[in-house]
C-alpha cells in the first residue's frame, strides 16, 4: 500500500517526526518505545528498531514523497523491480544477466527479492556520490568553480 499525504498529512508527519526525532537522539540504550495515542489514550509500545522505520516512514511523507513498506524477503519480478528502481524493464534485465543484481529463477521467471534491489540501490547511490565529489574536486581543480 502506498498512500499519498495531502498536505495535513505532510504537516503531521512533520510534527510527529519531529517528536520521534527528541525521543530516539535522546535515548541511546536502545530501549523499546512508548507512544500515545491521543484519540482514546490507550498506549502503544514498539521496537526501537520499529520506531526507526516509524522515523523513516515519517521522514518521507513529510518531505511528501510517498511511501511503501515491503517485507525484504518479498520478491519482484522483473517489471516491478524496473518500476522500483525507475529504469527500463531491458535495462533492469541486462544489470540481472551482468551479475550486477541477484536474482533467482522460477522456471523462465526471474524474481528478485527486496534486499537486493536495496543493495544495488544503495551500491549506485555511493557510486554516484563518489563521481560527485571527483568531479566536484576535478572543477575546483582547474579553477572552473
């Protein structure tokens, strides 16, 4: 499920992100996390691994992105991990055939599970900073920034 916050929405995931944000900086013991729920009073505790997808999920709607969350055992085929990743479905497939991706075979299906998606996700994101900051170094270098 990946719903769109409207603009109250992005206004409240701010102020809740902003709470959250006090609660686990100040708090390094790791412990779980206490939360109220305003309407009926009743309290709700979780994970301090949960509160930091929490602080995530908030993060995002209230920079009014939209946000899904999947399980990283989920798999995907082709078509879905090319949306994820917003490239073609013939450019995903030829990352998966030069190993850059893992993938497994279902009969001539390949699927491709969440984790790795975010691996390579994350593996290009460092690549990309990195050609960043060459170049960055290169412009000032000669004198052109």
């Amino acid at each position: 499920m990946t719903p769109e916050a409207g603009p109250n929405g992005t206004e409240q995931a701010n102020q809740a992100l902003c709470q959250l944000n006090r609660i686990l900086d100040s708090d390094s013991s790791g412990s779980d996390v206490t939360i109220r729920v305003e309407a009926d009073d009743r309290i709700v505790t979780v994970s301090r691994t949960v509160a930091e997808v929490l602080r995530q999920v908030l993060a995002n709607t209230a920079a009014g992105q939209a946000v899904s969350v999947v399980p990283m055992h989920a798999e995907f085929t082709t078509q879905q991990a090319a949306d994820i990743l917003n490239v073609s479905r013939p450019y995903l497939v030829k990352l998966l055939d030069a190993g850059e991706i893992e993938y497994r075979k279902v009969g001539s299906h390949r699927r491709i599970k969440a984790a790795s998606l975010a691996a390579y996700r994350h593996q290009s994101e460092v690549e990309s900073r990195r050609a960043a900051d060459e170049l960055t170094e290169l412009t000032e270098e000669m004198g052109l920034y």
